[in-house]
C-alpha cells in the first residue's frame, strides 16, 4: 500500500487520495 501511494503522490495533479475501509454494498457513510 505504501508503494501505490507514492506512486499516486508521484503524479503532480494529484492533491490526494481518499480511503474508504468499507466493503462493497457497504453503507458505512
């Protein structure tokens, strides 16, 4: 996980990422 971050923060458009700890067909929001 730690790797796919940097490599998301790599690219400078973007800003940053949103973590969601829910399943699918959750309705933990």
């Amino acid at each position: 996980m730690e790797t796919a971050i940097q490599e998301i923060f790599a690219d400078e458009r973007a800003e940053y990422i949103q973590v969601h700890n829910a399943g699918p067909g959750c309705y933990n929001c």
